[in-house]
C-alpha cells in the first residue's frame, strides 16, 4: 500500500467529485475486515482514516458554513443553524456553534485552513491556533507546525508556554483572577458534573491534596484487589477535602503534613519587588505570579535556597528543617535555569511521574542528580523495557557503588545572603 504524499496542486474540484469520492470510500469501507490485513497494512489504513477523518471533518463545517450564511440550510426545515449542523455531526449545538466559529475565521487563517483540508491537523487543534493567533500575532505557521508533528495536549501546552510568556505577569494574574468560575449541572445518570477554573494559587494546592489522598486510597484499594479507577477515589478525595474528612491535614495518620505549593522566587527579584528576564518568579505547575503575590503566598512557608550558575544547581540549602532533602529539592524545581518544575524527560508529560535511574541501580547507578530523572509511567515502562532487552536489568551487582561526594559550594561561587524562616512558635502547652 502506497499513501499519497505529493503536495496538492491548487484546483477547483465540484461538489459532484466531492460526493462521488466519499461514496467510493465508503463503500470500501463497509468491506474492510483488519483481520484478513496485515498488521503493517493497517497501520496505513488508520494513518490515512485519521486524515480522512480530519479533512471531512473540516469539509463539513466549511460547507455547512457556507450554506447557513447563504440560508440554504432552512430549506432543510430547520431554522436554527447551528441545530442543523449539530445533526450532521451528531454533536451538540454548542459544539456546531463553536465549528461555525472557527470556519468564520479560516479564511484569515490559511495555513490553518490548508492543514485543516488536507488533514493534517484536526479541528480540535485548528480552534487552539485559531484562538492563539488572536492574541500572539504570527504564530500560526509555527503552531500548524507543533499540531502537525505532535497531539492536542502538546498544542495547548504550546500555546499555553507562549501565552504566559508574552504576557506581563501581572496582566496574566488579572486575567486569571477575572477567568476563575465554577458551575455544576446534572448528568443523565443524575450524577452532579462540576466545571471550573482557578487561579494557580489557588488550584495547584487544591489539587494537590486531592491527588495525594486519592493517590493513597487507590494504593490501599488495589492492595485489597480493588479495580476501581483512579478518577474514582479522586472524585471521594475531592468530597473529602472539601468536608475536612482528611487524614490528619491531607496526609495518612502520623505523618507530617506534605508540600501543596512550591514557589520558585529569584532572590534580587524577590527584594526589588518585581522580577526582570532571567528572574523566574513562578508556581510550579502553574506559571509566572507578581512577586508580591508570591509573598503572600510564602508568609508561612518552609526556605529553600538553591545556589546554581546558570548551568547547574551548586548547592541546595534548607531553612526552618529538622532534616535536608537537596537532592529532592534540585529535582523538584526542575531543569536549570527555567526552574520550570517536574516533567517527563521524554515526552514532557507533567502527570502521574516517577523517579528513574539512567544508569539502573542493577549496574550501580547512583541516586545522584547527574542520574535520577523524572518520567511519566508509560515512558518510565518503555525505558525499563529497553533496559531490560539490553541485559541492564540483570543481577544485581554484590558490591555497591561508593555514594557521590557531597555538593561543596565551588570557591568561585558568590556568596549570596539567603533570607532565613523564623523559628517555628513553641507548642501551645494547653
């Protein structure tokens, strides 16, 4: 089998040849078995379907578009257009308007448009550049590029990155602050749907505790042989946390309280009281904040203080601890200097993470900056996988790896005074 992957020379095709090709392909379709294919074979035979897919998808709201603005479309005896375009697709109204939307918008957008009909990208992925390109004015070839070579959630990532960076920070909080909302609405099985949005301050602790505690349930639960999803016991975590039926304050029983907020804030930037390039001031996992929030938000946090050169993390101090975590905390914050918090180191994915050795612990790799990184499951799998064909995985060796020599401040490095956390008030004695 051989995909056709010559660039399209500009024509004028009839709606007769429009009609007549999608009937032959659906014709061929309704006799196509994959079990009598070759594996290899259907490969190809989805890679084109999801061309096709995403072309008629696009076809459709363009010619849809064109008949509504032309009023052909009460002929059909409807008269609501976007009712009328719902039940082609087999969508909702509010979907149909959201496609009328975007085919409003096509024709300033050719790359997106060229894309779009040659099914490239999809139509979820056009409304993410189409959106962008409002804001973040020339864009949109660059944008088709990311969406052609990668997923929806890789586009939004995108054009989320892009968006915060070209905004000041603090219209960027105004405009989070103003986009915060919450509504519910009942389902057909009664169930109660909750949609929202919040602010980063606000969201990332919220979510955290509700991860954790669902994260711990769902552990417990898969040990007795429960094969509940995860989204379940997130769901009871959200119930939990909002009733204050939490272990202890989000943790199991016993255990010190975990980090719901981590603020990555540059010392100079934090004492001028706004932050200049190069000065990250930023949640992770939620994106640059003014300093001043920043501040407000870290009236009672714990201090870290990391000491880097642009290049690498050099020294890792806690303050206000019992114990310290350096290590933790320098893979934490992330890569230097962006400090932009964990990710996959393959794919980027910022969910669901797990610690791995580069060089496995089987062939005494150390637990060491230099070799532990941060992958998501079906990556962190993949690598085991690869590790394991390659006889990496084998016995492990008797005697260990000496442990890596401790950080030492180099003898060129500034002394930079750190701010210090207060002593923690005694305990009440009542």
């Amino acid at each position: 089998m051989v995909m056709d992957t010559e660039p399209r020379v500009a024509r004028v095709v009839e709606a007769a040849q429009v009609v007549d090709a999608a009937e032959a392909f659906l014709w061929a379709v309704s006799g196509f078995d994959p079990a009598q294919v070759a594996p290899l074979d259907c490969i190809v035979v989805s890679e084109t379907a999801a061309r096709v897919e995403k072309a008629a998808e696009a076809l459709r709201l363009l010619a849809g578009s064109r008949a509504i603005r032309a009023g052909a479309h009460k002929e059909m005896g409807v008269a609501d257009p976007a009712t009328w375009l719902a039940r082609q697709g087999g969508t909702t109204g509010r979907e149909a308007r959201q496609g009328l939307e975007l085919a409003g918008t096509l024709d300033a957008l050719p790359k997106t448009k060229e894309a779009l009909l040659e099914g490239a990208v999809s139509v979820a992925q056009a409304k993410e550049i189409a959106n962008a390109a409002s804001e973040l004015a020339g864009t949109e070839e660059e944008l088709v590029e990311v969406a052609k070579a990668g997923d929806l959630t890789r586009l939004r990532d995108e054009v989320r990155e892009r968006r915060l960076s070209s905004t000041p920070v603090g219209d960027l909080h105004r405009r989070q602050l103003a986009a915060r909302r919450f509504r519910h609405f009942r389902d057909g099985l009664g169930m109660v749907r909750i949609e929202g949005a919040l602010p980063p301050e606000t969201g990332i602790p919220l979510v955290t505790r509700i991860e954790r505690e669902a994260a711990r349930a769902h552990k417990e639960a898969k040990r007795h042989g429960s094969r509940a999803p995860f989204e379940a016991y997130a769901a009871d975590a959200l119930v939990a946390v909002c009733t204050g039926r939490e272990d202890g304050a989000g943790t199991a029983k016993g255990r010190r309280p975990s980090t719901e907020l981590v603020i990555v804030c540059d010392l100079y930037a934090w004492r001028r009281g706004h932050a200049h390039e190069g000065e990250p001031c930023q949640l992770l996992g939620g994106g640059p904040v003014p300093v001043d929030v920043a501040k407000a938000l870290a009236d009672d946090a714990f201090v870290k203080a990391i000491l880097h050169d642009g290049k690498a993390v050099l020294e890792v101090a806690h303050f206000g601890r019992r114990y310290t975590a350096a290590l933790r905390t320098a893979l934490d914050v992330g890569p230097v200097p962006a400090f932009s918090g964990r990710a996959c180191a393959r794919c980027g994915r910022t969910f669901g993470l797990e610690r791995d050795h580069e060089v496995p612990i089987a062939q005494n790799g150390p637990t060491s900056y230099g070799n532990v990184q941060d992958l998501c499951y079906p990556c962190h799998a993949e690598k085991t996988e690869q590790d394991r064909k390659a006889g990496r995985l084998g016995p492990r060796a008797k005697a260990r790896a000496p442990a890596p020599p401790p950080w030492t401040r180099p003898p060129t490095a500034p002394d930079l005074p750190i701010p210090t956390a207060p002593d923690p008030p005694a305990p009440d004695p009542r």
